[in-house]
C-alpha cells in the first residue's frame, strides 16, 4: 500500500516530508496511528476529458 510521509522519520531510509512510500499496512499502522503516514489518495480522474472518436461514430 502507498502512503505519504506527513512528518519526517527514519524508516528502513530516512523519509522526508511529502515523499511516498510503499510499506505493508501491518508494519506501519503505529506510523498512521501517531500520525506520521497518511494513506496516499489515487490521483482524481479527469471527468473533462472524452474517450476518442471512432471513424465510425463520425
């Protein structure tokens, strides 16, 4: 799962504010818990965009 780093630490590396980082939930829930990671949210799709024309819708 990603997280993201809300408060610097070192880790199995050192993590700086705003980095991301790859861990399993078990071995860094008492990092989520005290604050220091955040889940990381997926990015927001784009509802704007379109899906591209066929030849054949046109």
């Amino acid at each position: 799962m990603k997280y993201t780093v809300l408060r610097p630490h070192q880790g199995d590396k050192w993590y700086g504010e705003g980095a991301a980082r790859e861990a399993r939930e078990t071995e860094v829930q008492h990092l989520v818990d005290r604050g220091v990671l955040a889940k990381a949210e997926p990015a927001p799709r784009n509802k704007a965009v379109k899906a591209p024309r066929t030849k054949s819708a046109t």
